[in-house]
C-alpha cells in the first residue's frame, strides 16, 4: 500500500513539473534597421513541426518548453535562433540578409545567381500573379518585365496568347519562345486546330494552372537561351511550380468569385431610331422620292426594334476554388493542390471548365541520394462560339441581321434564319443556332517528371532525370442542318466533326554537376553543369466527318452515320543533346561564364542535322570595389554583358525531307507522286545576340535601376528560293536572309514612403524594339496582299493603297497614285508601306501600396508606335454596301451629302461607292496605341485576433479588377491584339470584377 502511494506521489509531482516548464512565450519580432513590425514571420520550434506566425504588428504567442530553441525567420531577413530559458517575453531584431540578392533564379538547367548573373532575365513571381484574373499564365507576362510582348488573337477563355521576346526575329518558321516547366520542355500548340471550320483557338498553357506556379523565369540573352542551343532563338520562358517547404505544415483555401462583360471600345452599333434615319437619309441622297421612302422605311418599324449588338452578349461569371497543402521536414518536403476554375464568357455559348491536381514531393533519402517527384495534371473543357468570320458568331451576326427583324416569330417560336421573311443577310438567327450547334474542345495535360541525384563527392553530383509531357486533345463539332451553317447538308440529316490527338513529349537527362568554393583557394569558386539530353515527340491524330447522326455527338465508329471523310495523321521528331556549362567567380565580384551545347535533330537535312551552339558571359560587381567603399551615393552598381550563338528550329517536321503525294492518280489508278523537293543542307535559323546590362541602386536600395541594350541577328532564314523547272519544281527551302532586333530595356523600382507602418513602392518598365530585314534572297522583296518584306524594313510592315480622303465635289472616294495624285479609281492607285503591326514602345507603371493590412496596387499597360489593320470596318463602315443590315455608328457618322462637304466618309450608295470598301487601304489602318487600367487589387489581411481561435494563421479578402479602363483612339472593339494586329470581328478581351478570400491553416 505505501509503495503504491509513494509510486502516485512521484508521478503527480513529474507532471506538475512537466506542467510547470511548459510556458506561453510572447514575443514581438521587428526590423532591426528602422524598428517597423516584421509581420508572417515564420516561429519555430527546434527539432518539432510546432510553430505560428507574427501578426501584422509583429506579435506572435507561442508554448515552449525550457531549454528548447526558437527560430525566428522571415523572407529577406537572416534567421535567428534563440535558446528559451526561463524568460516569458521576447524582443527579436531581424536584421537584413546581406545575401538576399544571392538567391537564385531558375533557369531550366540550372539556378543562377541573382547578384552575380551574367544574363538578362526578367521574373515574374507568385506574388505578382496571386489574387489576379488571369486564365493562362502568359496573361501574367504582360507588363511585369521589359522586352515581353503579349497579345491574345481572341478574348476568349483559353485562347491562345501571342509572345514574343525581344521582336520577331523569323519569316517563315515560328517567333514563339520556348516553355520549360519543372526543367521539362513541353507543348505549348493550339492542338485543336479547325481553324477552317470556325472554332476559335485554345492554349494548352491555359491548363496549368496560375495559382501553382511559384515563379515565372524570362530568359532574354544569349548567356542564358544558349542553354537552350537550337530551341533558344526566340527566348525561353522557364516555370517553376511551388514546392514545398521545411517547417509548419499549412493548409490553404483560396475562392474568388466574380463578373465579366465585353469590351466594347467604339464599335458600337446604332440605336433603332439611328438606324431609321440613316436608311431614310441614304434613299433620299440616291433621289428617292419621299413616297418611296416611307414604303420601304415607315417610321412604324420602330415597333419591331431588336438590338441584336446587345442579344449575343451577357454577364459572365468566373469562379475559382482551390486547396493547398505543404510542408515538411528537412530530410521530406512536399506540396500538393487541387484547383477547379469555371468561366463562363460574356459571348453567349462560351466558356471553360479546368479542374487540376498538382505534387511536388522531394526527399533526401540518404547523406547522397536524392529524390524529386512532381505530378501535375489537368483536365480542360472549352466551349466556343463560331470563330468572328461566321455568321454563327454574335460578334458578326449582329452586324447583318435588320435592327427591324425580331428572333421571335408571331407564334412566339423562334426563327431559324433560314425562313424567307426572316430579314438579314447572313440567313442566320445566331440565337437559335448557337443552342444547337456545338463547338467543344477537351484537353487533358499530365506533366510530370522523375528527378533522382547522387553525390559522390563536393565536385561531383549524378542527377539522372525523366521527364513526360502527354496530351490528348479531344473536339466534338456538331452543326444542324437547321440551322445556316448546316443549311448546306441534306434534311433531316445531322453533321459533325471529330478530332483526337495524343501528344507525347519524352525528355531523359544524365547531369553532372557541382559548385563550390576551391580548395586552398579561397577566393575562387566554380560550378559546373555537363548533361546529354534526349528529346523525342510524337504526334498521332484522328479525325472524322459524317452526316446522318441519331444524336449530336459523333462518334469514331458512328453506325448511323454516313462517314463524309476519315483521316489521320502522325509525326514525330527528336533532338539529341550535348551541354556544358562553367561558370568561375573570383571575390564575389567577378564572374565568367561559359555555355557550349551541341544539337542534333531529325528535322534537318542528313548533312546539316547537328549544329553548335555557344555564349560567353561576364559580370563585374563593382560595388563591392575597395575604391567604392567610401562613396555614400550608390548602394548597388553592377555590369554584365554576353554574347552567344542560339538556333530556332520552330520548323515542320520534314520541311527538309523530299515527300510524295499519295492522294494523285494517273489514267484513272491510283499512285503517288513527289510533292516536294527536299533539301539535305537545310538547318537550323541561326542567331548571334550581344547585351550589356547596368544595374544600380541609390538611398540605400530606394531607387534601384535596370538597363540592358540588345542586339542580335538572325540569318539563315527558312525561306522558299527558285530553282530550275527542269527539276520538276519551281521553289525550293533553304537557308536565306537575316533580319536584325536592336533595342533597349529598362526597369525602374522605387520605394517612395515607408514609415509608420505605410509602404509606396513603385515600378516603371519600358522597352524599345527596332526591327529591320538586312537581306533577303537575290533582295526581292517577298509581297503578300497586306504585307510586305523589304531589305531595310520591318519585318512586319503593312504594304496597301493610300487613302487620300473624299472628293468635296461629288463624295467619291479618293486614292493617291505613284506621283501622289488623287484618283478615285482604285486600280489607278499604288500600294506603299504604310507601318508595322509590331508595336516599337511597350511600357507599364505599378503602384504598390500597404498600410497595416490593407493593400493596393495597380498597373497600367500600354503600347505605341504600331498600325492595327481594322478589317472589320471593311464591312461595318461600307458607304451603304450592306444597305439594309450593316449599322455601325462609325457609318452613320460625317458622311458626304453635298458638294463642298469637307467629310470623313464618301457619300453612302446602294451596293457601296466604288467598293471603297472593299479595297483594303489606309484607310482602315489605325494607330494601335493605348493605355490600359491593367490591373488594380484591394486586400485586407484580417487582424490575427480575429482568427487564432478558429486556429486560422492567416486570411485575407480581396477584390480585383482586370480591362476596367482604356484610353485609346483606335475605332474597333479593343486596341489589344496579338502580333498579326488584324481585327476582323474578333472576340475582344473583357472586363472582370472578382471579390475573394484566402486562408491559411
């Protein structure tokens, strides 16, 4: 019995004394440079997977055991760890980490360092992209770095973004950048293309989703492409998605929901009384009598009014969910998500589903081995309306159906536009066929790589990695004969079309490397990088087309159906790859760097297949000079300069290959005949770029400037040269030409205010682009019906008829002639270049402001010194060519009615004045300049003593807005457009409005 007491005792006195060392520890964490509150600073206990956050004035509470270690860390700031004793308070001073700007930026291969990187890269992080409207992540390039030029040929969801890095640098071969994620080069192709059949284009970069990436890396320099050797021309954009991180293991939800209308810009049609009238007036100046004029235009049809410019566009909605969860140990770190986004687009019939799941697990198996899994998967549905040259289309349908025509028949039924007293040019009601013909395109993406390293030595490091890029793309177009589009297939029979395609991208990657300090000597660090690299593609599609379906989805082997046509079709090509990297700094101020990689690909001529590419690097940091210790003006200034090799193979497959027909017959049998000639020299577009960079900062990194000027050249262009007809051809490829980019980069960071809690940072950036074609083969010019290419312009010059206005006599329209006279006789005038679609000026300024938890900020983008074509004035301002249907307000504006009449457009005739109209000239280029309200994001991060009882670390709310505001003087629908710069009713970019909440566990 005393034992068992005594046995009591002492364990009731062991928790006492448990309970008695356990204690809440509260403590205030601050800037040791100005004594400002570091809030979401990480506190952790040593050794456990316990830990909090800093509220926003620094304070965090936190239960520690004596003799155990608090670490004390925040991004920017060094770590501090300190030793908890009997103390229950504690002030912590973080004090700047001198090494911050020796963080490394990704670069595919490898990591660079920041401070001592020889290349011109831009960055884009997960900050800049958070809380943002953005469906694909090339919509966060635009206006975050300089020399980046991003334009999308349609608004809608998913569609795909035009990027080009520094200018247009190819003729004929592609001017895209190439895409790395997670070191694997993939896919970035519109692959369901039925660009024929009217379906607008999507983006496979639409399917990884925004919030799962940690960084966006733009390599712009030969120092840092030339890894890239071949593929590198056109720059290379490496994303890098979110991993996770050793500590407090966290969960996060993220929701935002929000609104979305079109941008209409000044393309607006008439009223139903605007169009009265402008009928009325018309008949009345071709000398109808005013009896003519009330029978056909009574003014009793403004009973019947429809505005159809209004029918085919609605409020839509956008809604993302998401769930995150990281952390980790020091020996396991992981990150995973789930994310589902649904937009429905302003256009009635569009939108886009994604749903995707992501990992990122990494483990340090042993002190050697090493071992990195990432996964990420995606699954997109897409709904489309008829592309903007369909009548289907509400954006062209609108313009040809009679404001005067009602949907609706009588009986309350709808028209199907095909009914003879249906009133519109086009036959097509576009609110009964859209519910009935479908545009669908599916995407599944499953990206995902296998990296596993082994360290024998400090110099020596084997990675060996697997990476997969799969695709499969699946488009179901289904058109009833009903309806206008379909009205050409016999009734009561159903068409539709199908596309499969499955897209294999392998990448397999043997590495060396290391990096590290030389022994005995000090001063003197190397890091290496050797790799050979195997790439293969492969590309396998199927389609099919039949009529007489039991239903509206088509299937491969349709039984009910009558198949109209079945194909296929499958490509692939691979590189072979040898790379090697140094790269020596001496005193952490001097740094050269070398890359030499070799490529061979299947896509090139047997002797031509492999090609050498190369760059050399170098930076000073001169800051760090003895003779700049004493100065007190600049707290930074470096220099770095490259130059380099890189190649473009952005070509078809067997652009060098000799092909047959095989679709040719001869006396009525079947065979096969050669349609191409081949050529075995053909290889790679070669570019030579040089850049020298300047960095500085003043006011101890208030002010922080970065400058680089460019240039490079690229020669042997993929170009189409004569040959002789006896070869039985007439044109052959080869490699011809060069075309030069030169221009200048800037960036410019301030911080403005920051005291009291209150933080005004500002970021301008600017860039200027001079494209010139230096030569071309035998200097002919190469002349298409609205472009040219001339030795000594632009690449992407407009060449057409000048417009000289209207003659104030009679209202005719006016052209120049060669010696700058006027005509009004189209075939009299002479076509000249008029421009560039390329814009020369791309800039942005953005605003970041914080005080205690409320955030704003906000970026405007704009572009200058480019011509925009406005096609779609070509049939919306007509001269009275679409009398009856076209109703612009631009039509109804300043026209010719009387002689000495100084008007902008001629005098409105029945059938058009002198096709005026038709005849694409200068009048219809516009100046393509602008400036846009880009971005603006409010967030509040709510007070940490509102959430630690729901054991919340974090939440916030925000609202964002997207397109809100442009100034701009062009006439059409939107300013914004893709490289081509050609609007024929195209589907514009919208307004979004979003409120959202994240929260973190």
């Amino acid at each position: 019995m005393r034992t068992s007491l005594l046995l009591w005792l002492l364990l009731a006195i062991s928790v006492v004394s448990t309970h008695a060392q356990t204690r809440t520890l509260k403590g205030k964490v601050t800037d040791a440079h100005d004594g400002q509150p570091v809030p979401l600073a990480t506190i952790r206990i040593a050794g456990t997977n316990k830990g909090t956050t800093t509220d926003q004035q620094g304070n965090f509470l936190i239960s520690v055991e004596s003799g155990q270690s608090v670490q004390i860390s925040s991004v920017g700031y060094q770590t501090v760890s300190i030793a908890v004793k009997d103390q229950t308070t504690l002030s912590v001073k973080l004090g700047a980490d001198q090494n911050v700007l020796n963080e490394y930026i990704a670069t595919g291969y490898t990591n660079t360092n920041r401070r001592t990187r020889t290349s011109a890269v831009g960055e884009v992080t997960a900050e800049d992209m958070e809380n943002k409207n953005y469906v694909d992540i090339n919509q966060a390039l635009q206006g975050q770095t300089p020399g980046v030029f991003v334009g999308a040929n349609s608004g809608m969801p998913g569609a795909i973004q035009n990027v080009r890095i520094r200018g247009v640098g190819s003729i004929s071969a592609g001017s895209s950048p190439l895409y790395v994620v997670d070191g694997t080069i993939i896919d970035g192709r519109d692959i369901n293309a039925f660009g024929t059949l009217g379906v607008q284009s999507n983006d496979l970069l639409a399917n990884i989703n925004p919030n799962d990436v940690e960084s966006i890396t733009i390599l712009k320099d030969a120092a840092a492409t030339a890894l890239y050797g071949s593929r590198g021309a056109n720059g290379v954009i490496v994303i890098t998605t979110k991993k996770g991180k050793s500590g407090v293991s966290t969960i996060g939800l993220n929701a935002q929901y929000g609104k979305t209308q079109m941008t209409r810009g000044h393309a607006a049609l008439m009223t139903p009384a605007e169009a009265l009238a402008y009928d009325r007036d018309l008949l009345a100046l071709n000398g109808y009598s005013q009896a003519a004029i009330d029978d056909q235009f009574p003014m009793s049809l403004l009973d019947h009014a429809f505005d159809w410019g209004k029918a085919g566009w609605r409020k839509g909605t956008n809604q993302v969910l998401g769930l995150t969860g990281s952390g980790g140990t020091e020996k396991a770190k992981y990150y995973a998500s789930g994310g589902y986004e649904k937009v429905d687009g302003p256009m009635i019939g569009t939108g886009m589903k994604r749903y995707s799941v992501m990992s990122n697990v990494s483990a340090k198996v042993t002190d050697r081995i090493d071992l990195a899994l990432n996964l990420n998967l995606s699954y997109t549905d897409f709904n489309t309306s008829g592309g903007g040259n369909f009548y289907s289309s509400p954006i062209l349908g609108a313009y040809f159906v009679s404001p005067f025509q009602s949907p609706y028949k009588p009986d309350g039924s709808m028209y199907t536009g095909n009914e003879p007293e249906f009133d519109a040019a086009s036959s097509n009601n576009f609110l009964y066929s859209y519910t009935r013909n479908t545009n669908k395109l599916n995407n599944f993406r499953g990206l995902g790589g296998l990296t596993v390293s082994y360290t024998f030595t400090d110099w020596l490091k084997i990675s060996e990695k697997v990476n997969m890029d799969l695709v499969t793309g699946y488009a179901n177009l289904f058109t009833d004969p009903t309806t206008h589009d379909g009205a050409n297939v016999s009734e009561p029979l159903k068409s539709g079309d199908i596309l499969n395609q499955l897209v294999r991208n392998t990448t397999l990657t043997n590495q060396l490397s290391a990096s590290g300090t030389i022994p005995l000597a000090k001063d003197h660090s190397l890091n290496y990088i050797a790799l050979m690299e195997y790439n293969r593609f492969n590309n396998i599609s199927f389609s099919a087309e039949g009529i007489g379906l039991v239903s509206g989805k088509l299937k491969a082997l349709d039984v009910a159906a009558t198949p109209q046509d079945v194909g296929g079709n499958g490509t692939d090509y691979t590189f072979v790859s040898y790379l090697g990297q140094l790269n020596y700094n001496f005193k952490s101020r001097y740094t050269l760097n070398v890359t030499y990689r070799k490529d061979g690909s299947s896509r090139f001529g047997v002797n031509k297949r492999f090609g050498n590419f190369y760059s050399v690097g170098a930076s000073w940091v001169l800051i760090d000079e003895p003779f700049m210790q004493q100065q007190k003006v600049l707290s930074d200034l470096r220099l770095r300069g490259s130059y380099g090799l890189t190649g473009n193979a952005d070509f078809d497959n067997f652009v060098a290959t000799a092909l047959y027909a095989y679709n040719t017959s001869y006396n009525g049998a079947p065979g096969n005949a050669p349609s191409t000639i081949g050529n075995k020299d053909l290889t790679w577009e070669k570019n030579k770029a040089s850049n020298i960079g300047l960095e500085a900062a003043v006011l101890d990194n208030r002010i922080k400037l970065t400058f680089d000027v460019y240039k490079r050249i690229t020669y042997g262009l993929l170009m189409n040269t004569p040959v002789s007809s006896t070869s039985g051809f007439t044109q052959q490829q080869a490699n011809v030409g060069r075309v030069q980019n030169k221009g200048i980069e800037a960036m410019l960071t301030t911080t403005n205010v920051k005291t009291g809690g209150f933080e005004w940072q500002t970021e301008v950036n600017f860039s200027l682009n001079r494209n010139k074609i230096l030569e071309l083969y035998g200097g002919q010019d190469i002349t298409g019906s609205l472009s040219i290419q001339r030795v000594g312009n632009h690449i992407a010059s407009w060449y057409m008829y000048r417009w000289a206005g209207v003659d104030p006599a009679n209202g005719d329209p006016l052209w120049l002639t060669v010696d700058d006279k006027t005509t009004n006789k189209i075939g009299a005038a002479n076509k000249v270049i008029s421009g560039n679609a390329e814009p020369r000026y791309i800039g942005s300024l953005t605003n970041r402001l914080t005080y205690k938890g409320i955030g704003l900020s906000f970026m405007f983008y704009g572009v200058t010194g480019n011509k925009v074509l406005n096609q779609t004035r070509i049939l919306s301002d007509a001269d009275g060519a679409y009398f009856g249907y076209n109703y612009s307000k631009q039509q109804g504006q300043n026209y010719w009615r009387k002689p000495g009449d100084n008007a902008e457009r001629p005098l409105p005739k029945i059938g058009g004045n002198k096709n005026a109209n038709s005849a694409t000239s200068t009048r219809f280029l516009e100046n393509g300049k602008f400036l846009r309200l880009r971005d603006i994001t409010l967030s509040y991060n709510l007070p940490p003593r509102l959430l630690k009882h729901a054991k919340i670390a974090k939440a916030y709310i925000f609202a964002t807005g997207t397109n809100l505001i442009t100034w701009t003087g062009y006439t059409g629908w939107d300013p914004e457009q893709d490289i081509s710069a050609n609007e024929f009713f195209r589907f514009p970019p919208s307004k979004t409005v979003s409120l959202g909440l994240n929260v973190n566990f």
